[in-house]
C-alpha cells in the first residue's frame, strides 16, 4: 500500500463521482477534477518515499489538519510581511453591524490563555489513563497542564486553547522547545477532558506521549492560520503579531490603509478585500474552503475522506447530488452570516429550501405553480413534509470522539440505515 493507502479503484472513485454528480457544472470543476486525480496519480508514483510519512503525522483534528495545505498567499492574507493589522476593535467603530463577530465561535477559535473563558470556567480538571494522571490547574492568569506517572513529571503552562469545546477545547504548550498539541481536550457536551479527537485510545506508551504531539513550527503555522489572524503568513509565524481567533482582518485581510482611506473619504479606492464580491462556488471553496476544507482537498487526500468528511462543508455541499454549487442560492452566506453563529433553529433553513424547491401546494394548484415559478422556484417539492427539511435532508452525524453531532452538508434523501456517504 502506497502512502496513505491510496488505490487505483479509490482515485477512480473521485473521478467517477465528480463527473457523476455534477456532468453539467463549468470548466473550473474540470480543473478540481483534473488536478484532484493529478494529485491522486502522483501521490502513488511517489510511493512510499515522501507521502510515507503522512499517516504518522496526520490526524483528525481541526479538518484533518496536519495533511495538506493552507492556502497562505490570498488576498486576505496576504505574504507581505509590512501588512498592517489594525484588530477588530478598530474595525467595529465604523461596523457596527458586525461588531459581534468577536464573540462567535470563529471570532473565539483561538484564545490566549488569560482569557480563556473554558479555563476561567473550570479552574480544576483531571483525567486518568492507565498510570498517568493529569491535572489542568487554573493559577491567577495562568493554567497549567501537568501529567503524572507517579514517577516522573511534565507541567508546562498552557500557552492557547484552540476551539470552543463543541467538538473539543485543545491546549498548545511548548515542552522542550517544541510546540506540543495536548493528549487531551476539553469537551463541552461533557463538561470535562477526554482524549483529543484522532489520539488512539490505548493506554500512551510513554510520559512524554501522555503529554501530547511535539508539532513542527510548519503544522503550527497552519494552526495559527485558520484559528487565528495575523500571525502567519508565507512561510512565517510571528506569534507576537499575533490577534487571536478569526477576526475581521482574517476574512477581509490587513485593514490599517482601508481605516486611512476611509478617514480621507477616498471612497472609490476603498483598499479593503469584501469576499461578498465572489460568486457562490468560489466563495465555498476558495475563501470559506481555505480553512474548512475544499472539494479539492478533500478529494486529492484519502487521510480526509470516510467519515471524518463530514466536517468539510466545501465539500459535502459540492458533493450534494443536483444542487448546483455555482447558484447564489447555495452559497454558504445564503445560510450563514459569517458575522454571527449558525442559527440553530431547524425552521430557519426552510426558507433557504423553499427559494428554489416547490411547496406540495403547487401539485395541486396551477396559480400557485405559476407564481412559485415566477419566483424561480423550479425544483420539486417533497412528497414528505413542508416543514424544517434540515431535520431529515442535511442529518447531524456524529463524529467518534468528538461529542459533537455534525451537519451533514451533503443535501440528500437520507435513509435509515444507510452507511455514511462517503
Ligand atoms: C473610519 C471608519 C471605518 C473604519 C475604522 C473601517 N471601515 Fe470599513 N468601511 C468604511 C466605509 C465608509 C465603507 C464604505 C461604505 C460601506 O460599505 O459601508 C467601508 C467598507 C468596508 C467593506 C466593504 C468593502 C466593499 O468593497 O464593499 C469592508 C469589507 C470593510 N469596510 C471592512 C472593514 C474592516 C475589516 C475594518 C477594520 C480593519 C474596517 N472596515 C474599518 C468605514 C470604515
Ligand atoms: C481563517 C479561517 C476561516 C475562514 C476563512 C472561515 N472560517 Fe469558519 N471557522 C473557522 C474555525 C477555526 C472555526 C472553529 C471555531 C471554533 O469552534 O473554535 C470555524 C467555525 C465556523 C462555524 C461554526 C460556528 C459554531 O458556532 O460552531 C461556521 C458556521 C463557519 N465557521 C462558517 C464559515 C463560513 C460560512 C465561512 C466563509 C464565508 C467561513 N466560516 C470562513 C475558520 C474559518
Ligand atoms: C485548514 C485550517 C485548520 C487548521 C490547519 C487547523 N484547524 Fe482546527 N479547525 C478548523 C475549522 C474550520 C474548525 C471548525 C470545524 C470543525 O470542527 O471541524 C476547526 C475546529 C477545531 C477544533 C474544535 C473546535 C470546537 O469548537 O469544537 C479544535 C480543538 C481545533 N480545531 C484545534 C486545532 C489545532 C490544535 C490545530 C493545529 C494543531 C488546528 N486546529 C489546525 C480549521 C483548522
Ligand atoms: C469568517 C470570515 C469573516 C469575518 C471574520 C468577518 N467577515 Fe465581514 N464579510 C465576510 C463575508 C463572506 C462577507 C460578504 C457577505 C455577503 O456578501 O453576504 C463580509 C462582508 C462584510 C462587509 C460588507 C457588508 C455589506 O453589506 O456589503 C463589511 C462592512 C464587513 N464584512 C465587515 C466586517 C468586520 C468589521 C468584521 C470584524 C468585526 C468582519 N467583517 C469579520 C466574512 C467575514
Ligand atoms: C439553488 C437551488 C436549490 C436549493 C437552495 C436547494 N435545492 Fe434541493 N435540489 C435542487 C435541484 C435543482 C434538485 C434536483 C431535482 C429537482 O429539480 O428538484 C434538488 C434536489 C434535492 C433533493 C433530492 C436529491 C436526490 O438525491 O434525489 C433533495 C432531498 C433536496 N433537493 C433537498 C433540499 C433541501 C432540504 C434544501 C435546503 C436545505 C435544498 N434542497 C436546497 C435545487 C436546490
Ligand atoms: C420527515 C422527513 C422529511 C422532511 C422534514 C422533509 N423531507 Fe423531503 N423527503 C423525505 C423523504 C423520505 C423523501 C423521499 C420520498 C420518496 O422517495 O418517496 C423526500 C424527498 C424529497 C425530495 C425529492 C423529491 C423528488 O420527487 O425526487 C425533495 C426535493 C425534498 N424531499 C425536499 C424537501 C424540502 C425542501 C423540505 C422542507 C420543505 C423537505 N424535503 C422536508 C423526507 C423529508
Ligand atoms: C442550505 C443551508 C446551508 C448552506 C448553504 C450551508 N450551511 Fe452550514 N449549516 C447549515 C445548518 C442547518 C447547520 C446546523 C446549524 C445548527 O443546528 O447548529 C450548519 C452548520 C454549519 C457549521 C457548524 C458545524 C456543524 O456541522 O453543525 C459549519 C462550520 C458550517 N455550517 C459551515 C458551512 C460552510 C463553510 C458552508 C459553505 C460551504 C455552509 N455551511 C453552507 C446549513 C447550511
């Protein structure tokens, strides 16, 4: 088996589904499809040499994260090393629209550690595995990760919590020199720590392996890069400019010449990245994609597919049977404002359904399936139900060990039973 395990009938496999599922889509998906099996191809001449490698280092945290890419050269985040931040809360004097979006989860993927509301919270948690016990301990600003086997000791102060805890609070430290990712994470569906999503569950063979994963400044920089702002660009971290959490600037890039230009009133140059400007498939893929993982990603890396796709919108919604990624109606904005947090209310989303699905009524009247028409809705109603279609089209799955059910943005006929989809 090459690499991580990729065979001819698996890159077949992508290929046939991508023409498959979307036979009329235009050239761009071409090229995904083209450069995917491309990637696929490579990946099993190169073998054993280079890609051997990935499934030691690769894991299932973040999406996947270890494996792949992170896009760093884009117009909102840009290489240029004098680019300047100004932080949100310059931002937000003039926005006042969006001035909540600090307090989202994405605004929150990345805290330091004095302001870590989940550390602030629970100032004392353990946890116990075969001989090792640990200890995340709150001192005045400070939280300390200890792990014991009652011979030896690794304490080390916790530098970031990355994530809300959804699906898992995960702690960086440094140890030795050398960033460390912890063994454990906090869960907020159970209020206390378990092993960190993608960690086998056996007994850790050693003490240092009880503390966590030493991750290379490489992997840290594409940590800080979808959980943070400001901090990594090319090939660089700088922790020290480093805004925490996915603010204004890490969507719209560095905004200090915008802040200028506005100040001015030099409206027509307005020197400020609105990703609002691009169309509905590119938006998916190429912006929102560049952290939660594109079509593209996810078909050229088997490390990201099976079940662990669910939690890659990109490409569970470019994989959605008949929905046309290129439609406005389909855009991740369409059903979320990235400003603000998903709305949890079902019924929310029936609207979204509804712009271009048909209601049941218009079997049965041929005003109503004139005037739905007219509004360009077009698509077939559902025999079923005409309410709170999430509920049964885009099914929550759970993720193993992430205490944390995802939502399925693959759009689909569901059936009970059915092994997931990959
Ligand atoms: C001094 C006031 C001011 C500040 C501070 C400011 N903006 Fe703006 N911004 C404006 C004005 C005025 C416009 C143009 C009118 C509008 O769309 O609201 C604008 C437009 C925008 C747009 C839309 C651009 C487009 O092409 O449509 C974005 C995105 C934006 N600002 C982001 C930011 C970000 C991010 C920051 C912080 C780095 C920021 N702004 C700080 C005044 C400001
Ligand atoms: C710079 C990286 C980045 C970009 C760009 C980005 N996201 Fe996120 N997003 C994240 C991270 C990291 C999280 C995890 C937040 C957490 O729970 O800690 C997240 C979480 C979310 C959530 C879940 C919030 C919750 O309450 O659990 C939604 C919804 C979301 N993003 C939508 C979007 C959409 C839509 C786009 C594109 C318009 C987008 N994101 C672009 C990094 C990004
Ligand atoms: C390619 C961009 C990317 C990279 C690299 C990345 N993450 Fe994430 N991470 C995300 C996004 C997007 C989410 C939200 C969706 C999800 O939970 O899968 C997320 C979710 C998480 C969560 C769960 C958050 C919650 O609220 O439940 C944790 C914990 C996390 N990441 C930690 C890390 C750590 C630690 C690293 C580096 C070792 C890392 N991530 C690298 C993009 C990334
Ligand atoms: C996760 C990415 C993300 C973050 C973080 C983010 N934005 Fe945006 N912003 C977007 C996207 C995407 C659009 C386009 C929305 C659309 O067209 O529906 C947008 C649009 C805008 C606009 C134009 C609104 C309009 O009516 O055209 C402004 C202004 C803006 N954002 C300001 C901000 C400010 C200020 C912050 C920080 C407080 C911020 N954004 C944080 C992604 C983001
Ligand atoms: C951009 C327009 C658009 C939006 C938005 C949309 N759909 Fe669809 N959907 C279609 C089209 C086109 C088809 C193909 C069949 C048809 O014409 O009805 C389809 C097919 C389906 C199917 C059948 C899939 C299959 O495998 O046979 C289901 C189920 C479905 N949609 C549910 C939904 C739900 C639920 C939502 C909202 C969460 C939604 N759709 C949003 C356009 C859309
Ligand atoms: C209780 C679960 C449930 C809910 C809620 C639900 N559906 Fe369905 N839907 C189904 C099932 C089951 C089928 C398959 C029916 C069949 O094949 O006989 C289906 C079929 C469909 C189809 C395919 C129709 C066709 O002729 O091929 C579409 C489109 C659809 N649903 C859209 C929606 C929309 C839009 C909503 C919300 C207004 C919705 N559904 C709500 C269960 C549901
Ligand atoms: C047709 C509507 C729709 C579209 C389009 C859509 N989402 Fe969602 N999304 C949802 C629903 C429904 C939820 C679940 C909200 C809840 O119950 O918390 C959700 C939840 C999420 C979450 C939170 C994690 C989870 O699995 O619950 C993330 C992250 C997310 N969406 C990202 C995206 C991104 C990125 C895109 C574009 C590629 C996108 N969404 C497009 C409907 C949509």
């Amino acid at each position: 088996m090459v690499c991580s395990g990729v065979t001819e009938a698996d890159a077949e496999a992508v290929r046939r589904r991508l023409v498959v599922m979307h036979p009329l889509l235009p050239s761009r998906k071409l090229d995904i499809r083209v450069k995917a099996t491309a990637i696929i191809l490579l990946a099993m001449l190169i073998g054993g040499g280079l890609w051997i490698s990935w499934p030691l280092t690769s894991r299932a945290q973040g999406p996947g994260m270890s494996s792949g890419e992170v896009p760093m050269t884009t117009p909102w985040r840009p290489r240029d090393r004098n680019a300047k931040y100004s932080g949100p809360e310059a931002c937000v004097k003039c926005h006042q629209e969006e001035s909540h979006q600090h307090a989202t989860a994405m605004g929150r993927a990345l805290e330091p550690v004095a302001t870590s509301e989940i550390l602030r919270a629970h100032p004392r948690l353990t946890f116990r595995t075969g001989p090792y016990s640990y200890e995340v301990v709150r001192r005045g600003d400070q939280t300390f990760y200890t792990v014991t086997d009652g011979k030896d000791t690794i304490s080390e102060p916790i530098l970031y919590s990355f994530g809300q805890g959804k699906a898992g609070q995960t702690y960086i430290f440094r140890h030795n020199g050398t960033f460390y990712e912890s063994h454990l994470s906090f869960y907020r569906d159970v209020g206390a720590l378990d092993f960190t999503i993608g960690y086998p569950r056996d007994v850790p063979s050693s003490l240092d392996e009880a503390a966590g994963r030493a991750i290379s400044i490489d992997e840290a920089r594409h940590c800080f890069a979808c959980h943070g702002t400001g901090a990594a660009y090319g090939n660089q971290l700088e922790l020290d400019r480093l805004i925490p959490g996915v603010t204004c600037e890490a969507c719209h890039g560095p905004g200090v010449d915008h802040i200028a230009a506005m100040q001015a009133k030099k409206f027509q140059n307005e020197r400020i990245f609105n990703p609002g400007g691009m169309g509905a498939d590119e938006l998916a893929q190429e912006f929102c994609g560049s952290c939660h993982r594109s079509a593209e990603q996810v078909s050229s890396n088997k490390l990201l597919r099976g079940l662990i796709s669910v939690r890659f919108q990109p490409y569970r919604i470019f994989t959605s049977r008949s929905h046309d990624p290129d439609d406005k109606r389909m855009a991740c904005t369409a059903c979320h404002n990235p400003h603000e947090n998903p709305v949890q209310d079902m019924a929310f989303y029936d609207a979204k359904c509804f712009a271009c699905h048909r209601s049941s009524q218009s079997l049965k009247s041929a005003a109503t399936a004139k005037a739905e028409t007219k509004e360009g809705r077009t698509s077939k109603p559902c025999p079923v139900a005409q309410r709170l279609c999430v509920s049964c089209h885009m099914p929550k799955v759970e993720f193993p060990g992430s205490h944390f059910k995802f939502t399925d943005h693959r759009i689909r006929i569901a059936k009970a039973g059915e092994p997931f989809p990959n």
